[in-house]
C-alpha cells in the first residue's frame, strides 16, 4: 500500500524479463482503489469500473480472483511465475450470494455460467484470503480446464481499465500478437485492503497480464517495444498516477548478450 496517496488512485506497471531459455516473459500489471461506503450506499466510481463495483455490492464480494490463462508455464526453463494458474479458467471468491457467476460470464465474455457444484469445490485450508475482514463469507473454488481464452475474453479485460486501450500501457496489448505466444494468462484480483470505519471499505482492483514469448533470432537477443507488442508507447493514460516500466535482467547470465 505504500505506493498509494490517496483513496481513489490507478497505477500501471510493466515488467520485461529476458528468460533463460531465449524466450521473454513481460507482465502487465493495472492498480486501482476504490473507496465505498456500503452502510449509505455510496459508490463513486471515478477511477474503478463500475461493472464490478455492482458485483461486489449485489453479491456481497469481499475477495475475488479469476484467471484466463492459454499454454503452460515451463517451470524449469523459465522459472517461477510471477502468478501461477492452470490453463483454463481458474476462479476463487470469496462472496455471500448465489448467480455470481452468470454474471461474472456476462462481464468477461466467458463460458463462466457452466460452473456448478459438479466442478466447485469448498476449501478449508487450501486458500486464504489476501484481503482484509472476509468474517463469515464462505469461499468456492472453481476451475473450467478446457476453456479457450481467446480475444473475446482479453476486450472486456481491457475495458475494465480507466483509459482502456486508448493510452498508457494497455495500448500494447494488442490481441494478433498476444495469442501467438508461447504463454499467456491475465488475472483480475478484487480484494479488501482496508476497512476504516463499519461497512466503509477501500478495494483493490489488480489487473495482470502475463506473457512468454521466443525473442531470440540467429543467436542474439534483440528486441524492442515494437518487435515484442507491434506497436509502441503512443500517450500516457492521463488517469495514472504512476506508469512505469522495468527491464529485469538480475537473474539472467547472459544479460550482456541481451541489448
């Protein structure tokens, strides 16, 4: 929390990450809080997407992690992933209501509606949440391994954002060059980061996209912006008030090759 000054505020990262097997890994990764007062009623969605907000409020969310991920994680050539996830749909809530997910279906174009009791588990230990004053909530735990994830899922992702694909670091996920790689995942977190007075919340909206992809060309490992993403950096999202981007090269031997 330390990078946040103030109630409503967005941030943007990426990070590029040469791989030791000659791939390159890039994450995206979107922030934003959302302060709500549920006693009263008010939800100002200035910077926080307001489909989600409506989840949150009608189906009494309090945590909620959903990932899209196409392609495996090649642990031992890669390394760690920054968020492990089957490939799939994969989606943990924590929530007081029923029908959630019909409507988290709607929102991410997906084939959502299909989880039922057939392919939802309830969890005692397994998971915990990462948020703040889950109380009483029970959590369900479900996944769809065979779900595509293809471009109707990464369009409303991206419209969730506060300048969606228009400016700032979402203008380089473009879809043709996204799904021709060797992995890819994106993520949406909501989850509680503080409750300062009763039914006062400020949630936090975390949006990540991850992506493996061969960079390497007749033994050198050039890239660019645009060799990576077929495009480049246009404008910042003038909603931001962070974005940033890191080349992470700590852990990679051969980093005088990679220029």
């Amino acid at each position: 929390m330390g990078g946040y000054r103030g109630r409503n505020e967005s941030i943007e990262e990426l990070v590029i990450r040469p791989l030791h097997s000659g791939d390159t890994y890039a994450s995206f990764q979107f922030r934003t809080l959302w302060d709500t007062d549920f006693l009263r009623g008010i939800s100002h969605y200035l910077l926080f997407p307001k489909a989600l907000g409506q989840v949150i409020s009608k189906f009494s969310v309090r945590e909620l992690h959903i990932f899209f991920t196409q392609g495996y994680w090649r642990t031992m050539q890669w390394g760690q992933p920054f968020l492990p996830s089957p490939p799939g749909a994969e989606l943990w809530v924590w929530f007081q209501d029923t029908e959630l997910t019909n409507v988290l279906s709607g929102i991410f174009c997906a084939s959502l509606n299909f989880i039922d009791s057939t392919n939802t588990e309830q969890p005692s230990a397994s998971f915990k949440p990462l948020g703040v004053g889950n109380g009483k909530l029970f959590l369900r735990y479900a996944v769809l391994p065979r779900e595509i994830v293809c471009t109707e899922n990464l369009t409303p992702w991206k419209k969730l954002l506060p300048c969606g694909s228009k400016a700032g670091l979402a203008v380089l996920m473009k879809s043709e060059k996204l799904f021709h790689s060797s992995f890819h995942s994106q993520a949406l977190h909501i989850r509680p980061v503080c409750q300062p007075f009763y039914d006062t919340w400020l949630f936090q909206d975390w949006q990540c996209k991850s992506t493996a992809w061969d960079s390497s060309g007749q033994g050198k490992r050039e890239w660019s912006l645009f060799k990576m993403f077929s495009c480049t950096l246009t404008e910042a999202c003038p909603l931001a008030s962070s974005s940033k981007v890191y080349v992470d090269v700590t852990d990679n031997p051969q980093v005088s090759n990679f220029t």
